[in-house]
C-alpha cells in the first residue's frame, strides 16, 4: 500500500497537451476519485499513473521513488479496465492467476492465492469457467480478482462501472467501496458521474481541459467550490450563478444585486467587474418577504423535495425546496440566500472569490 | 423492404436455397470428381467417348505416377520371370517392367517444402509487420500500407523477366531458398493487410492489462495477443498456402530440376504416352496436403472465442 505524488504532471500528443501540469497528492489507504467530463486528461493521468503512458515531464512518486519513466510491469501497480480486458482464452482461474504466474510464484501458492480472491469476492463457483459466458457483473469481479490477487501497492480503475446496467451499479459501487474499507488499499479511481464520486471517494480531483480544477474532500469541493466549473459540473441541479456588476474587497460583506443588498460571507479577495453569485439550489429559500423577486417557470417534483425554476434579473436559477411548499407556475415570489453558504466568482477568470468561508479549503489547493 | 423478412424462412425458401447449394456444389465439385475418377481409370476408359460413368477401377495410374517403366521384348520378359508384386502385373500387361521410381514424389516434397515454408515466413514475418503498423506510431504508415499493396497491383508474371535475371545473378534458380522467398514476397502483402484487420480488431487493453500484470512487450504480443490472433493468422496461412502451392507460372520458369515443384511436374507426365489416368492420378495426390490443413485449421477459423471477454 502506497502514497502517490503526482508533481507537475504533464502529457503532450504532438501539439495537443492532454494534461498541463498537475499536482495532488494521494495519501496512503484512500479512495481517490478523478473526476471530469470526457477529454479533460483523467484517463490519461491515471494511464500515466499505471505505466501505459510515459508522460512528457513531471514526476509520479509511489512510496517516495519516481516511477514516472518506468515500466508498467515495474510498477506493482494494478489497473481495473473499463471493458475488463479478461484474457478470453483463458478461463477465469487462469485469468486471475496469470499475474502471479508472471512473477514466478509456486503453483500451490498461486492455487491458494486465487482461492482466497475468489472466496473475497465469492466467485468460488465460477472459477473453473470461460470468461465469455460471464454476467457483466461476475466479470467485473473476475477484473477486481486480476487486481486484488497481487496485493499490489495501489489499484487504478478507469470508470470500471462504466460497463454495468444501472441497477447493477449500485451494487457494485457498494461492493466496490465495502472491498476498498476491508482491504485499505489505496485507489484511484476515474469516473465522469460526480454522483459516483461525491458516493465512493475520499477524495476527488475534478479536471477540465487538463487542468486540475480543484483537489479535496467531496464535502468540500461541493460546498465551496474554486471555479464555475467546478460548480456547475458538481451537483444535481448544479450551482446558480447570479450575473452582476460590482466589486468586491477584503472585507466586504455584501454585495449589490441588481439593486438589491445581499449579504455574503466577509470577503478575502479582491475583483470587480462582472461578478458572479454562486449559491446552490438548496441555499435558495422561498421567503416572500425577501426584496430579490422571480416569477416561477417550471416545478420538478422529486418526492420529499422539489426544483423550482425561477427566472429573476440576474438570470435564470434553481430552488430545492420541500415540496410541501406550493408554489403556481407564472407567480411571483420572493428569494433569500443562507449567507454563509455563498461564493463569488470573477466571471473573467472563472475563479472563486476567496473569502472567510471558503479560505481554509482553497488556500491548501 | 420486404424480401428481408426478420422471421423463420419458409418452407419452399428453405427448400429454394437448398437447390440452390445443391446446384452450386454440383458445378464447383463436378471438375474434382472428375479428375479422381479419371485416376482410377485405365487410359483407354480415360478417354473413352462417350465418357464412362461406371468403369472397372485400377490403380494403374498411381503405379504409372510413381513409376518409370520399360518395354520388353517377350523374350527379355521371359527370362525375368513372372511378375511378383502387384503393380509389377498392372504394368506386365503392357510388356512392360518396372524400372525405377519416378521423379513425383521428390516433386512433391518440393512443393510441401516451399508451399509450408514460404507460408510460414508470411505469416511470420506478416504478423509481427501487422503487428507493429497496428500498434505502433509508423512514420507514413498509411503510405507504406499502400506501397505493400501496391505490389499486388500487377500480376506477379509481370516483373517475371527481371526477377529471371536477379535470381540467375543470385545464384537462387531452381533452389528452395530461392522460391520461397519469392512467394513469401508475393504473400507478404496480402498476409500485412489481412493480419492488420484481425490485429486491429483485438482491443489493445489485452496487452495493456498483460503490461500491468508485469509481462514484457513481447510477451504480451505473443502470449495475449497470439492467442488472439489465431483465427486470422490460420485463415491468411490457408490463402498463403494455396497461392504458393499452386504456384505455377514462376515455377515454370525458375525451377527445372532440384526445386522443381510438383504443378510444373504433372503436365510432363503427359509426354509418357498420353497418359492421363497418372496426370490425373497426380493431381488428386496434389490436392491432399492443402485439404488437410485446411481441416486442421478449420476450428480456428470458426470466429467467436473472443466473444463477450469484452464488452463492446
């Protein structure tokens, strides 16, 4: 088991750079998410993590030594596909033993070995049969027993529940994080379902653009997020913004909302300018007695609570409210924000505003 | 369009389509069934007019093949005695003894030689360039590609002259060395192409996850992705071996005596006195080794043993 330090990271394909420079840090038994929408360089990082792409400079530190220009093979590093990649002429004993086989082990060792993976992840009964006729999901299992017969240092897995029905999903996430929890290996995991990560990560790193947008805690990434990006790509409905002119400074308290006096965490930073107001949907209140007013567009019932779409100055947003509360579609009402959950982003660079709310989880990425 | 029906065919489209194979196999095969009756023919049922469908059999036209024989004077023939073995009375009836074997079976081990060795060169050297164009960053892959086709463009006759003077130069007439190499040149191309299809087809993960579990390049292409490969590798090796065992105009020109290979042979058995039941009877011998390895070869070509390891 293993620490990973990815330290300025980067990957060039010809002119085109799939990963600019990243750097976070993967502490020793954790689960680690890399999240982002397709091409933004999770793949590619995780790829470079394991071996299979050498990356054009940076270093990746396993345990303190740089691995960055070694050797898959050399790594002790196991990799779960997204398509599993069994070997589909061999059976599924073989496929799990076949990376012991490479290491030399003695054949009653492997025997042993391969019984007690398939005793984990109880596949006992299947060990003796071709990989083809498998269920999706005793596939899976035979990858994660390729994976775990090694006890590597660290297990990667590229969206490895990409493959599966919905359903199955589910359960498999569960299997997946219970697995994790009993073995404390250390994981990185790639996925583009926030759900999936803000679900079975520790830690995330969303990426965009192959940039690393931001690097934390699930919590804290989704309550103060560093860029627009992150806050629109994290959450379901994502974070509101609320378009306005102004300015802010270090201790600044509230801001002018289409004329409108909202009052936000004390600010830390400086930008002026086009600003934006990010405020998650559940942050809204419903509050008729609140100065800032929308009309309602549309209401989404989704049982104990409901979205409701308002369109007000500032533009359009979403309100997660309960849905016990009635509101018509074409009325007027009123909105609050809770204060301290508020963030201001400068709309020109994307990037939060720091302020005493969102300072201790910004300043350390 | 409603002659696609998703549905059961009926009966009489059933009964149509078989008809249909029926027919195809009677024209396709009629030829082969005619060669090897001729082989068992005597020459004078050989070509008997109108053609003979029920015939006395005899082997006179294998012991005819394998054979050079000697006429006799009755007087000669007297002192030797009567005949001992079996072929020794086929050809006693035509005053005739045996007087040593002929050259057909040394033909014949040519052609079993360079057939089998220049189709396992193809493929071996087709397999790891398809390998390498499919896997690897090639500079100008897409034009090397073509410029491998390319070569298949003209008829291989075509360069038949040059190729007549190089090989002369070379030393290579009529050597095995020589003719291998030559059909292996003619084959490569077509084995490049087909093998790159099969080897792109195999999703690279195999290898990746070879690499990871701590297998070296090599071992990964040729432990995972052989393994894979096996259904185009038997087909492009059938297609390799018939082109080189049937090989005839090159053969012609290039071999005459040591190398010589049994398709330039045959037609020389003629000469002999009109001897079509042997010709005949060489032929059928000719298409036994292609036969069986295709036979040997015929589970690998049943596609499927990749099926669902991944899912698509």
């Amino acid at each position: 088991m293993a620490q990973i330090v990815i330290n300025n990271l980067r990957k060039e394909f010809g002119s085109f750079t799939a990963v600019q420079s990243s750097s976070f840090t993967i502490e020793d038994g954790e689960f680690f998410m890399l999240l982002g929408p397709s091409g933004c360089g999770k793949t590619t990082t995780l790829r470079m993590i394991a071996g299979l792409e050498l990356p054009t400079s940076g270093q990746i530190l396993l345990d303190g030594q740089d691995v960055a220009q070694m050797r898959a093979s050399a790594r002790d590093i196991a990799f779960v596909f997204q398509m599993f990649a069994l070997y589909p002429h061999m059976n599924v004993r073989k496929n799990i033993s076949y990376p012991l086989v490479s290491q030399g082990m003695a054949r009653k060792d492997v025997r042993e070995r391969v019984e007690e993976v398939a005793r984990i992840l109880d596949i006992g009964n299947i060990l003796d049969r071709p990989v083809g006729g498998l269920s999706s999901g005793d596939r899976q299992r035979v990858a994660l027993g390729r994976a775990i017969v090694r006890q590597p240092k660290a297990f990667l897995m590229d969206e490895p529940l990409g493959a599966l029905d919905a359903e199955f999903r589910e359960r498999m996430a569960e299997e997946l994080r219970a697995l994790h929890d009993r073995m404390g290996a250390t994981t990185v995991y790639v996925t583009h379902d926030q759900l999936e990560a803000m679900q079975m990560g520790d830690k995330i790193v969303v990426m965009n653009h192959g940039v690393v947008e931001q690097f934390g805690t699930p919590q804290n990434i989704y309550d103060w997020p560093a860029t627009m990006f992150v806050a629109d790509f994290i959450g379901s409905p994502p974070m509101n913004f609320l378009h306005f002119e102004g300015a802010v400074k270090p201790g600044t308290g509230s801001i002018r909302l289409n004329d409108v006096e909202v009052a936000v965490p004390v600010q830390a930073g400086e930008a002026s300018g086009k600003l934006a107001l990010g405020v998650r949907p559940e942050h809204v209140v419903i509050d008729d007695n609140s100065p800032v007013r929308g009309i309602v567009t549309a209401t989404e019932y989704l049982g104990t609570t409901q979205i409701i779409s308002v369109a007000t100055q500032g533009g359009n947003l979403k309100v997660r409210a309960p849905s016990s509360r009635i509101v018509g579609v074409d009325s007027q009402v009123g909105l609050s924000f809770r204060q301290g959950a508020l963030t201001i982003f400068d709309t020109k660079t994307g990037r939060a505003v720091l302020s005493e709310a969102n300072r201790e989880v910004l300043s350390h990425g | 369009m409603s002659s696609f029906s998703v549905t059961e065919p009926s009966k009489g489209q059933k009964w149509f389509a078989g008809i249909v194979v029926v027919v195809y196999a009677l024209v396709t095969l009629m030829p082969l069934v005619w060669i090897i009756a001729t082989g068992f023919k005597s020459p004078a049922d050989a070509i008997a007019y109108p053609p003979k469908i029920v015939y006395e059999p005899t082997l006179e036209g294998y012991v005819n093949l394998f054979t050079t024989r000697t006429r006799m004077t009755p007087e000669a023939l007297e002192e030797i005695g009567p005949p001992q073995t079996w072929y020794d009375r086929i050809v006693r009836r035509y005053d005739m003894v045996i007087s040593g074997p002929s050259r057909y079976g040394e033909r014949f081990l040519n052609s079993i030689i360079i057939g089998f060795g220049s189709t396992f060169l193809s493929i071996f050297l087709g397999t790891l360039a398809a390998y390498a164009f499919s896997r690897y960053r090639v500079p100008l892959k897409d034009d090397l590609m073509f410029f491998i086709l390319s070569t298949r463009m003209m008829p291989p006759i075509a360069v038949a002259i040059p190729i007549f003077l190089m090989f002369r130069q070379l030393g290579l007439s009529d050597t095995h060395l020589g003719m291998i190499l030559l059909y292996t040149a003619v084959n490569l191309s077509l084995s490049v192409w087909l093998l790159k299809g099969f080897i792109d087809e195999i999703p690279i993960e195999y290898e990746e996850a070879a690499l990871i579990d701590g297998y070296t390049r090599f071992q990964a292409f040729y432990k995972v992705v052989l393994p894979q490969a096996t259904t185009g590798i038997a087909s492009t090796a059938i297609f390799c071996l018939i082109f080189s065992w049937n090989e005839y105009a090159f053969a012609v020109l290039l071999t005459s005596g040591t190398a010589q290979t049994a398709p330039p042979f045959i037609p020389t058995i003629i000469g002999v006195g009109k001897d079509w039941p042997a010709v005949a009877a060489g032929t059928t011998l000719f298409l036994v080794p292609v036969m069986v390895f295709t036979i040997l070869l015929r589970k690998h070509l049943l596609r499927g043993i990749t099926f669902g390891a991944v899912r698509k």
